[in-house]
C-alpha cells in the first residue's frame, strides 16, 4: 500500500502502532484507521521534528 506513515499513539503517550494512510496531511479530528480496521477520531497532530521522529510524516494522539 502506497502513502504516508503515521504513528498512533493513545492520550497516556504510549505508542500503539505504525499505520499507513493516503492523506499527506491529518489534522484533529479526522478518522484514522489502525490496521485492524477499527477508526478513531485524532485527539491532536504532532507534525514537529520530534512527532516525525523515526520517518513518520507525523504522531497521531487517538482516544483508543
């Protein structure tokens, strides 16, 4: 599958996972999948060298 990489971290900072998505950009609020399908809503965008650590095009806080 073609597209950018995102990490999905939840709101106590732990890592969950790497999924891949089309969208070169995600801001708060739109629906992320993980790779079992479920969506979750992204609490907020870490789009800074430190959120691309690791050749993320960003970290990604979800509600999971």
């Amino acid at each position: 599958m073609s597209g950018f990489q995102y990490r999905l971290i939840d709101t106590a900072g732990s890592e969950l996972e790497i999924v891949r998505d089309a969208r070169p950009e995600l801001t708060d609020g739109d629906l992320i999948a993980m790779s079992d399908g479920r969506e979750f809503e992204i609490v907020e965008v870490y789009d800074d060298e430190h959120g691309r650590e690791g050749g993320v095009a960003a970290t990604l806080v979800i509600d999971a």
